[in-house]
C-alpha cells in the first residue's frame, strides 16, 4: 500500500517537510473613525436659533406679543 503524502499537491516536493505559514498580525492602515456629517445644509442636526432683532438705524425698542409656541409656527 502507498502512504499518502503530507501535501496536498502531486506537484509540490515530497522531500521537503510540511511548513506551517505563519502570518504575520497587521496593523491597521487608517485608524478607525466616526461617520463624517454630510453637508450642513443636509445634516440632520439642531435648527439654529432665530434672533429677532430691530434694524441697526433704529433706536426704538418692541415687544413682541407671542407665546413660544405661536412663534414657533411664524
């Protein structure tokens, strides 16, 4: 009876022992990050703050009678 060789291959050389490859453990190439924003005018982020504010040529002051709410729907 034939014993079966080490190798899996026919081609490769019975000869020589079987070799375990060891591979190396790689660093990463770019580190790890958050996802970038999309752009500002897309970017599901908080609304800005409206000021309301009287044009710089006058020197009267206003009230401005609404609720936060009524405001809101302006």
């Amino acid at each position: 009876t034939r014993s079966r060789p080490a190798v899996s291959s026919p081609l490769a050389d019975h000869t020589a022992p079987a070799t375990t490859r060891v591979t190396p453990l790689r660093a990463y190439s770019f580190p790890t990050s958050s996802p970038l924003r999309p752009f500002l005018s897309v970017a599901p982020g908080k609304k800005p703050v409206k000021i309301i504010q009287p044009p710089a040529n006058h020197s009267v002051s206003f009230e401005l009678n609404l609720t936060q709410a009524e405001l809101g729907r302006k």
